[in-house]
C-alpha cells in the first residue's frame, strides 16, 4: 500500500475502473453455469432457511455446520440469490463476480489513495502502478475457488467489507465528510465480522494502517481517533456473540483430540509455504486438501519452516512499529491469515487457497515495489515501457490460466477428477468422485473409489473390509466424507438388491452422522422394501424433523400412512411436499398414489399428469396415468399411456398386462382388440413358463373376450392351482370369482355403433 497520489483525469481513472471490471469478466466469463459443489449443498440446495427473505431472522442465520452458519451477511445474500433464481447457480456466479470485481476497484482506491512514503529509502508508486497491481491481483488464479465456489462468497464478502472498511478510513481523515466515513468505516467492518471470522484482525489492521500511513504517532492517532478505534473493538463484541455458539463445532475448535493446536500450528508453516509458492507459480491448485499431512512433531522440516514463518512475523511486526510500509504489508499478510491459519484448528480444511484472497495483494505490491527500485536504474523511458511490457503480458497469462482453471469447476465429475489427479489419497475426493460415478451409473469405477475413501479413514479401516462391516465401528470422530463413502456403498447393495448390507452400511451412517436426514431418507427405502414399514415410518418422520424443507421426505412418509390408511396425515404430507417441490415428478408421483388410495381419482390423475409433463421418458409414470385413467373411463387416453410406457421399456411385463387387460375388456370399440389381448396376454404367460396366476388369469380373460371360453376356463383353473399350490389364498379367491364371471359371460361384448 506505498502509492503516491498522482492527479490523473477523470477519463483516465474512468478507463482504469473499465479495464478492471473488463478482465475480471474475462476471467470468469466461463463460470455462470458452473454446477454447486460441496458444501453448496449444504448452504444453498438443503438450506431451508434461505427459502424467504422474510423474517431476517430466518434468513440471516444457516443449520449449524453449513458454511454459512455463523455468518449472518453470507447467509443473507444467498438468500437474496435463492430468491432471484431459486436453485439455479447463474445468479449466485454472478453475485460472486460482482462482489470480487468491486473488491478490484477498491484495492485500486486505496492504492491511489494512500500517501506517499516520506523517506528515501521507501519507493514511491503512482496510479500505474496501482493499477497494476490491481490488475495482477484481480485475474490471478489463486482466487478461482473463491469466486467460482458459491459457497467461499464468505472469503468474498469478507474481503470486500475489510477493504471498503479501510478506504472508508482512508477517505475520513479529511474534514469534508468525516463524520459519514469513519460510520462507514465501523459499518463495513462490522458487515465483515459477519461475513467471516478472518475479519477478527481488521480492526488491528486499521490501527496499524492509521500509525504508518496517516496518524504520524500513535499517541496523534489515539487523540484524534478514539472514538472511532472504540467503535470498531466493540465490533469484536458481534463476532464473538456469532461464534459462541459454536455454530461449526464439528470442522473448527480446540477441542479436537485428532488435532491438537499445537499439531495445527506446526502444519500450518507448511500450508503457508505452500499458500506462498502458489502466489508466484500456480500450477498446482487444488480444490480440496483433505489430506494434507498434520505434523505431529517437531521434525526437522517443521523446525525450518516455522522458524523462517516466525523469523518473516517477528520482522514484519517490528519494522511495522517502526513506522515501515514493507512492515505494515508484513502485517497484512500474516495478521488476515491468523484467524484460519495458526492455531485454531479447521480439520475439515487444514489448507484452502481461498485464504489467500486478500493476503496476497500484499506479495503483489511487495514485489511491485522491488521492481519499481530496480527500475531507477534504467533509463526513464525505457524503464516506464519495461513496467507496462511487463504487467500486461503477466496479467495476459494470468487471466488463460484463470480461464483454464476455471473449467474444471464445469461438473461435479471434472472437479474431483482434478482433485484425486493432484491428491490421490484424498478421502473426501474419493467419497465425492464415487458419488458421481455413481450418478453416471458407472458402479464398477464407484464402488473401489468408496471402499479406498473408507480405509483412509483412521475411524473405519480397521472395522471396513471391502462392502463389508467387519465389526462394529468405533465412537470416534468420523469424516462426514466417510459416512457419505458408506452411504453410497448401502445404495449400491440397496441396486444390487442385498437388503441386509444395504441396512447395515446405511444404519452406521445414520449412527455415526445422527442429523443426516438424507442418509435416514435412504434407510427407510431399504426398510420398506424389506416390509419393516413401521420402523420406515420412525426413520422418515425423523428425516422429516431434520428437514423440514425436504418435499421427498415428505411425500415418502404420505405414501407410507396411506399404506397404514391415515389418509388425513397422509394428504397432509402430500400437499406439503407438492407445496415445497411442485416440479419434482416423483413428489407428484407419491401424491398421485396418496390420492389414489384416498379415491380421489381426479386429483390423481392431476398429480400424475404433472409427473409425465416433468419427466415424459418415465415409464412408470405413464403406466399409473394409463390405470387412473383407465379407471376414470377414458380407455383411449389409457391406452396411449401403456402404448408408451411400452416403447420406453419394451416387454414390461406390468405395462403389457395392463395393455392386455384394456384390449380385453374395453367398452370402447376403438380400443377393444381381444385378438391382440390373446396375443399379449399368451406371449408374457409363456415367458413365464406359465406358472404366474396373475398372467394366466389375465390370458384367460382375453380368451373369453376372444370368444374361447372353453380355453378361458382351462386356463383361469390352471391360474388357481397355481395360486393354490404359491399358498395365496387370497388370490386364490379372486381368481375363483374370476371364474364364475368367466362362466357368465365376462367379458361381455363390446356395443358396435
């Protein structure tokens, strides 16, 4: 921050502002339609509390855990995105641009605003090399997470409100209008302390800022700006009032056992190697560092890079008390990492690079400056075309490889492929790329990615052996990574149609994550199939319970009571979850069977009708459109449903019956077919090697409709022995008075106009 405040044009600030925001849109031009990835889910998609602006309660505050609990500005404006595009990522991308295209033109405010250094041996910058600056720190590479990631828009917010907070500061120490700065100053930082908790050092920051840069002592600082420095401690007041709940108490504390302060101390002088080695060759990027190694000892390694970390500190600190500007830059840099990077541990993220978001302006200008000295041993022209030559093709080079960069966040497949490319042992990589493989129903490549990502958990490698529990898993502490691998796994058992493992797998997730409510949303699937519908039922009012924006939790317990016959409850559910999720073909589904069973044939077809329109390729959905409608009377409209349940999924032998059946007792002449019924009907009975009493039944129904009641009453006994001899006795009797009808003469002859 060592700019000297060169009067330039209105026009030419005007074109610096427009090349600012010009190559941050290049940068992230690619970026609008990027899907939402991790902790986006959490945030943004099962987020119920950013469903409504109103009341500010609500959508100020986030389910603890999620990246946005805690921090009431962050949660807000999704909130705000959720209105303009619900689940749709576009506005949320562009939000996130915006807010990071404003940071660049305040970074460019406060490096033309600040003073000029006083002393010889401190260069003196002008508004070209503000701007470059600026411009090498808008499109660097480092920030692609932070910006293209929806839910890192805390590092975002965060960082806008620090700086604002600090041109504020700047821009109030004149007498036109000091009043309205220094509220702005005390507004933004405390919009900052609720947008994340690295604004913890902004208040020290501006202190130090005032010291060097405009108080010239700090008793002059003090005895002008008390008031002011008063306001902004109290700001602490908030932060700590925010995180006294421990609304993240599971990824951030010092209460871990796994990773003690003293472990993520020693760790964090390699990430910030790292962090430092990324700022001036990023080649390397990562989404995800999961797996980065904690250092539990002082090895000889850790020894070097703390003590050389302590040594940068140390000087920093005391050029910076000094009255130094390469010492405040010192401090910037290590005083905004302090809160994520020291001794707080963060075990879901030992290192993220989004931490890097504002410390590393600091490098930039810090580098900058270098150059500027060498510069005034060249001659003056050159030396100035040099400068430009040289941040034009940096700033070219950086906004490719933020382009490039960028594209990998264009599916949930491409970003894990690059994240286990770079960290192969990776749980939550592995657990998340399974997951996807999985959706691509590519189940061969998932299932080793699941089994790895467990046996790199400490918890479960020695309880998991391939898809199999091995003994009961330990109360410790588990990835939410590894109960997501074992999730996964049940659902594979669940497709592969062994119940049992699929129970026990997604029981342990249940166990080890208990406010998992999609996890429970899955059990109760398996224990439905399995006929437990009671205990399905306890599991689904529980995932009702933990969320309570869920339409599907909803309307899987609807249509479990109706099977109870609670149709009052169960229409309730049903309504509630169309309310939540009236473009969810299988919320509609479930409310189509809850109505069907109530006997509500007409809102039934309603629900179901819906269900097609959203998902047309559905079989399913057509054959139960086809038997409402069917049953309504309208056998046309019923037989174009089966026709086309059929062309979806040829020779189903549900959808073929019900054909039949429509051919052979229509009272429609134009859908009455008793030649194709027979045809239908024998075809599927042969397949089935004429033992299904269900499909003899419904081929001897064709045979009467066909005139062969002879036939048809060898083939409606042969259906009941086989009944008989299954012990379905209840079948049994329907098919007997299937044959007394048969005798009279159903199915009667269709009217010819």
């Amino acid at each position: 921050m060592i700019s000297a405040p060169i009067q330039n044009s209105k026009t030419m600030i005007r074109a610096a502002y427009g090349m600012l925001v010009l190559v941050c849109i290049l940068a992230y031009s690619n970026t609008l339609h990027a899907p939402f990835i991790m902790d986006d889910l959490s945030s943004i998609v099962d987020n119920p509390n950013i469903r409504s602006l109103w009341p500010l309660t609500r959508s100020l505050s986030a389910p603890d855990e999620s990246t946005v609990a805690g921090r009431p500005v962050a949660a807000f404006t999704l909130a705000l995105n959720y209105a303009v595009s619900r689940v749709d990522p576009w506005s949320y991308h562009i939000f996130n641009i915006f807010v990071h295209i404003l940071s660049a033109l305040t970074i460019f405010g406060i490096l033309r605003c600040t003073p000029a250094a006083s002393s010889e041996s401190e260069p003196e910058f002008g508004s070209g090399w503000a701007l470059g600056a600026t411009l090498l720190w808008a499109v660097h590479p480092l920030h692609t997470e932070t910006v293209t990631y929806v839910s890192t828009r805390t590092e975002l917010l965060a960082g806008l409100f620090y700086l604002v907070s600090l041109y504020c500061l700047i821009r109030g120490v004149g007498d036109s209008g000091k009043t309205a700065w220094q509220a702005g100053c005390v507004a933004s930082c405390l919009l900052a302390m609720g947008s994340k908790e690295m604004s913890a050092s902004l208040p020290v920051v501006l202190l130090l800022y005032d010291r060097i840069f405009l108080g010239g002592s700090w008793r002059e600082v003090f005895r002008r700006r008390r008031i002011l420095y008063a306001a902004l401690a109290a700001t602490w007041l908030i932060l700590a009032g925010l995180i006294v709940g421990g609304p993240r108490s599971e990824t951030v504390g010092l209460g871990f056992s796994d990773v003690t302060p003293l472990d993520y101390a020693r760790t964090q002088a390699g990430v910030i190697w790292h962090y430092l080695r990324l700022a001036f060759w990023p080649d390397e990027l990562v989404l995800d560092y999961l797996d980065w190694p904690i250092a539990r000892s002082f090895s000889a390694e850790v020894v070097l890079a703390s003590g050389a970390l302590v040594v940068l500190a140390a000087t920093a600190v005391w050029q910076a008390l000094k009255g130094s500007r390469i010492g405040f830059l010192g401090c910037w840099f290590f005083l905004i990492l302090a809160p994520s990077s020291s001794f707080i541990p963060i075990v879901s993220e030992i290192a993220a690079e989004r931490r890097m978001y504002l410390p590393l302006i600091a490098l930039i200008v810090l580098v900058l400056a270098g150059v500027h000295r060498m510069e005034k041993f060249l001659p003056e022209n050159p030396g100035r075309l040099l400068r430009i030559a040289l941040i034009a093709v940096l700033c070219i080079l950086l906004i490719y490889t933020t382009y490039q960069r960028n594209q990998i966040f264009e599916s949930q497949y491409a970003v894990w492929k690059d994240v286990l490319e770079k960290r192969p042992d990776n749980p939550r990589a592995l657990a998340n790329f399974g997951a996807v493989l999985l959706e691509m129903n590519r189940r061969s490549d998932a299932v080793p990615m699941l089994e790895r990502a467990l046996k790199l958990d400490p918890g479960l490698s020695g309880v998991f052996d391939g898809k199999t529990l091995t003994g009961p898993i330990p109360d410790v502490r588990i990835k939410r990574s590894s109960a997501r691998a074992l999730e996964n796994l049940g659902l594979v058992s669940l497709e592969e149609g062994d119940l049992s493992q699929a129970e026990l797998l997604l029981g342990e997730c249940a166990r080890l994550q208990p406010d998992d409510g999609v996890c429970l949303l899955n059990l109760a699937k398996v224990l439905v199939l399995k006929n437990e519908v009671d205990q399905a039922i306890r599991e689904l009012r529980e995932a009702v319970r933990l969320l309570p924006e869920n339409a599907l939790a909803h309307a899987r317990l609807a249509g479990l009571m109706a099977r109870k016959s609670e149709i009052g409850e169960a229409i309730e559910l049903s309504d509630r979850a169309v309310r939540l999720a009236p473009d969810s073909p299988e919320v509609r589904s479930e409310a189509g069977k809850v109505y069907w069973t109530a006997g509500d044939i007409g809102t039934a077809i309603q629900h179901y009708t819906a269900a097609v329109r959203q998902d047309p390729d559905h079989p399913g959905y057509h054959l139960a459109l086809g038997r409402l409608e069917a049953a309504a009377g309208r056998d046309r409209t019923a037989l174009d449903h089966y026709l086309k349940a059929l062309e979806i999924r040829p020779k189903w032998g549900e959808a073929g019956n019900s054909l039949a059946i429509l051919y052979a007792t229509s009272g429609d002449p134009e859908v009455r077919d008793p030649g194709k019924a027979v045809r239908i009907a024998r075809e599927m009975s042969v397949a089935a090697g004429d033992r299904h009493p269900v499909l003899l039944n419904t081929l001897a129904t064709a045979l009467a409709s066909a005139g062969q009641r002879s036939e048809a009453l060898q083939t409606i006994d042969m259906a009941i022995s086989r009944a008989s001899e299954a012990g379905q006795d209840a079948l049994q009797a329907q098919l007997e008075q299937q044959r007394d009808l048969i005798r009279q003469g159903w199915p009667p002859p269709v009217a010819r106009p």
